[in-house]
C-alpha cells in the first residue's frame, strides 16, 4: 500500500473469491461500483482494495478532497471501517503528489467519491490503458434528484465491470436504489450523512418527493 501517512489497518471481513480482482500487469482493468448512499460502495471498494494487498500487489486510495466529514487522511464507512488514502481535488494531481518511482510501482488504485472528480475518464484511461493499472471505482451514478452524478456514468463503457449495489429504504425496508435528501438545499453537490440524506426504493423516492414539493407549495401560498 502506497498511502501518505500509515499502514492498512487490517479490515475484519473475510473476503470471497470474487471480490477480489486479479488482472495482468501488462493490462489494466477498470471496474465500477455505484449505488446509493449506504449501499456499501465504500466498503466494497476497501475489501477489494484490501484483498489485492493481501495478494502482494501494490495498492493506493484517492478520494475527493471536496468531503472533509472524517478529516482527509481516511477513508471511513458509514460504519466506521477505515484506510489511509489521498484526498484529491483532481485526479490528475495523483501522479504528482506520490511521484513518478511510486506511480510506476503502483498496480492498484481505489477511488472513492468518483461523482465529484471531474476528470475521472481521462485518468482511469491513461491508468488502465496506458499504465497497466487496475482502476477500482465507487460512487454515486445518480444525484439526490436521480440525474447522472459528474463523470461517473461515462466511465461504463471503459469498464471490465460494473456493480451496482443498493441499500435498505428507510421507510419500508426494501431494497433501496435512490438517495433521497431530507433538507431544502438545491445545489448538486452538498457533503453530508444520514442528517442529510436516506436511502429509498422507488415507491417512497416519488412519494417522498411528491411530499416535499406539496409541503414547500404550501409555505408558498401562507
Ligand atoms: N441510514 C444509515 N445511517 C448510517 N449508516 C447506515 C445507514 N444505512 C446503512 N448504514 C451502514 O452503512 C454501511 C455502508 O457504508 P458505506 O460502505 O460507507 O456505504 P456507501 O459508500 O455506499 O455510502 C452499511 O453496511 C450500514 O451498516
Ligand atoms: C445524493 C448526493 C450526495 N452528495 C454527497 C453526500 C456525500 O458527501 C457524498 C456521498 O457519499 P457516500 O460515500 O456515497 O455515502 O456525496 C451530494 O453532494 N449530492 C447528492 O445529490
């Protein structure tokens, strides 16, 4: 593991064979993990990432520098799992940042919060394409209004593979494929957790929202 300041803190889930994701060095792969929030993108993406240092390769995690909930040196689970990583403003600062000897070393790289890196698609490119990595992307493919989120969706047609997960609804317990967020803000991109955002199944995603827009309609008309 590549990482700024400390070793990998073992992570405690025994992992399945297919988790984990072996790939030549000679050819990268890109693979994509979207969903939710709570569905488990960040999870899935520390075991995978866990499982190939397990194996002997040589591992690396950015994340956006834009969500600053659990300082900047970790990637932390909804659940409190955790692994040292490189918080970014943009992808292309990578190769900078942890030189070019320690980039060309690197055969694994993580990416958490992939929806608000703007030049995702040229980097996981060059990485897996030209530099032989293998690319292990997480993040949000819809917004709290179900539009595409940043560049996330353009890397499909790049990728070996795409997982998407989905979470509990909050209200009913069903799987839930939709973020749907609880405060009056409007602007796309607003970092938060469970104070801002739940996880629904379609049915209460538009009953929900049909409930926010009567209740913002009402205040409107007093
Ligand atoms: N409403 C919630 N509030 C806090 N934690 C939750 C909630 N729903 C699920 N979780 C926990 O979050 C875990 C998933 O966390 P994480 O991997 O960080 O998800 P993601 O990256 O998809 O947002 C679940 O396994 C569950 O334990
Ligand atoms: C739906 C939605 C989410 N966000 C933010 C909120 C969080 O900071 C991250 C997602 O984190 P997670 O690891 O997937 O739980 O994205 C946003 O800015 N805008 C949205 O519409």
């Amino acid at each position: 593991m590549l990482s700024p300041t400390r070793p990998i803190p073992s992570i405690p889930t025994p992992q399945s064979h297919a988790e984990t994701t072996q790939s030549s060095s000679l050819c990268g792969e890109i693979h994509v993990i979207v969903g939710p929030m709570f569905a488990g993108k960040t999870t899935t993406l520390l075991r995978r990432i866990q499982a190939e240092s397990n194996n002997g390769r040589t591992v690396a995690v950015i994340k956006s520098s834009k969500d600053t909930r659990y300082g900047l040196d970790s990637i932390v689970t909804h659940d409190g799992m955790k692994l040292p990583c490189w918080a970014l403003a943009n992808l292309s600062l990578f190769r900078q940042k942890i030189g070019t000897d320690a980039y060309d070393q690197l055969e694994v790289i993580g990416i958490d919060e992939a929806q608000f890196f703007e030049d995702l698609y040229d980097f996981c490119c060059e990485a897996a394409d030209h530099d032989g990595k293998t690319v292990i992307v997480a993040g949000l493919d819809g917004d709290y209004l179900r539009r595409s989120f940043g560049s996330v969706l353009d890397i499909i047609p790049i990728a070996n593979s795409v997982m998407k997960l989905t979470a509990r609804c909050e209200v009913c317990g069903k799987q839930a494929q939709f973020t749907l967020r609880k405060t009056d803000e409007r602007e796309t991109e607003l970092i938060g957790g469970a104070d801002v955002y739940m996880p629904v199944c379609r049915q209460h995603y538009v009953i929900e929202t049909a409930r926010s827009v009567l209740g913002s309609q009402k205040l409107a008309y007093t």
